[in-house]
C-alpha cells in the first residue's frame, strides 16, 4: 500500500472513532443539581468484598432481571458505601433495587435498606457506560457543589440505572 492509501484509511478510522465517542455521549456533560427527595426505600443483598467477584456480577444481574421483568417495580441501584478498611480491589455494597412503591414479596435471600434523607446533591449523567467519566471525577463535582452550598454530604453514593444511558448519582445532604 502506498502513503496517501495508508493515511486516508487512518483518517477514517479516527474519524469513524470520534463519531462514535460522540454518539454514545463521549461529550455530554455531567449535570449536578440538589434536588429534594423523599426516604429511599430499597430491597437487596449486601456485598463486601472484591469488586471483581462472581458473587457480586450475579447479585447485580439478579436484580436487573427482577427489574426488567416487572417482580420487583423500582430501580436498579447500587450504593457504594466508603470503607476505609478495604484495599484497592475490594468494595462495600448494597446492590438491588430502589422501589417505586411497597411490595410485600421479596426475592430470595433480599433484606429491606431505608435511607432517610430530604435532600441530595445529585449527579446526572447521559451516556453509554463505555465512555462515562469515571466514578472519581464524578463524586469530586458532586463534593465540590455540596462544599459551595456549605453541605455536609452522607459518605456513600446511590447509584440509579435508570435506563442504558441515563445513570443517577445521588449523595444525600446530613
């Protein structure tokens, strides 16, 4: 192949992969508002332990499913709780699911989690989970609104799937 093939074949590529960055919401911009909220009242399983675990990818892909499928109304939520005590590779959880309203069934092995709380400093974000900012860059924006409006925030973020492209990060106010 000569020189210029090479290089329009390289252009088209990069451009093929900037196209798609901005059509999975590479660029959206991460919105962070205080909203108020009532009481999250939640069902799930408790999780301590590597982030990497078996364990843990099932106890997210249950609840998605029982979600999806209608067993249980609400959303899927993760609740990442601050642990000094962990090392690098391990995490503290809550995964299941946020309720829409009361139910009296629970999964298997589910326990029942409320978290009273008014008010949250809430981060939006609007794009496919591959080129999402990181959980880091997130919580730092959320922090440095709260310290602004002079909040004392929880330590632990509530993570809410709401669909495919639409993730809700909320740390409520003390």
């Amino acid at each position: 192949m000569n020189k210029k093939t090479i290089i329009a074949m390289l252009a088209i590529m990069v451009g093929g992969a900037v196209a798609i960055y901005f059509y999975l919401g590479g660029l959206n911009s991460v919105e962070v508002t205080v909203e108020t909220v009532s009481d999250y009242n939640m069902v799930g399983v408790r999780f301590k332990g590597n982030g990497d675990s078996d364990t843990l990818r099932t106890a997210f892909f249950d609840a998605r499913k029982y979600v999806e499928e209608g067993r249980v109304k609400g959303v899927l939520t993760l609740i990442h709780y601050k642990d000094t005590t962990l090392t690098d590779e391990q995490v503290n959880v809550f995964v299941g699911i946020k309720l829409a309203q009361g139910t009296a069934d629970l999964p298997a092995g589910y326990q029942r989690l409320t978290i009273p709380a008014k008010r949250s400093v809430r981060a939006t974000i609007e794009a496919h989970n591959s080129v999402m900012p990181n959980s880091e860059t997130v919580e730092d924006r959320m922090l440095e609104k709260a310290e602004e409006l002079r909040f004392e925030l929880s330590d632990f973020t509530i993570e809410q799937y709401i669909s495919e492209r639409i993730l809700m990060i909320d740390m409520p106010v003390r």
